[in-house]
C-alpha cells in the first residue's frame, strides 16, 4: 500500500512485523518508520530526505513542544490528523 509522492513514494506499513537487530524489516534503507495519528496511529515508511524539509521540521518541533517523543510505540510519533500529515508532507 502506498501514496506516491513527485518521484518518492510513501508507504503505510503493518505494525508487528517482527524485528531483527533493532531494525524494522520492513523499512528499507534510507527510510524511518513515523506513527502518525490523534488516537488511532498509522505507521508510515518516510524516506529521511524528509529531515531537511522546513515543514516536516515544523511538524517535528511542534510534535516535541506539545508532546515531547516518549512514547510507548517508540519510534518517531507525530500526534496530528493523518490527513493534516499527508497534506503537509506533499507539499
């Protein structure tokens, strides 16, 4: 499953996939796993080219401000609507 993205793709994953070495298999290289959601968090795959967007910055620095990142899924956690994210990141 995925939402194409100008020349990337991002894709939602299935939580659960069993692990090796810390790192998801599912996440190939060059990408990090993100849970996006209010109550309900979906688990997409980003690529990390990602971390120089001045928007998803923003999105990060508010996610900290408010939420701070100690979050029981661990990983990267952004408590914002899904939809809110998609827009912000296709843009």
């Amino acid at each position: 499953m995925g939402i194409r993205l100008p020349g990337k793709k991002l894709r939602r994953s299935l939580s659960g996939h069993k692990e090796v070495n810390s790192a998801p298999l599912d996440v190939p290289k060059g990408h990090f796993p993100v849970y996006v959601g209010e109550s309900q968090k979906k688990r997409f795959i980003v690529p990390l080219s990602y971390l120089s967007r001045p928007s998803f910055q923003d999105l990060l620095s508010q996610a900290e401000e408010e939420f701070g990142f100690g979050h029981p899924m661990g990983g990267l956690t952004i408590p914002c609507n899904e939809e809110v994210f998609l827009n912000l990141i296709d843009g």
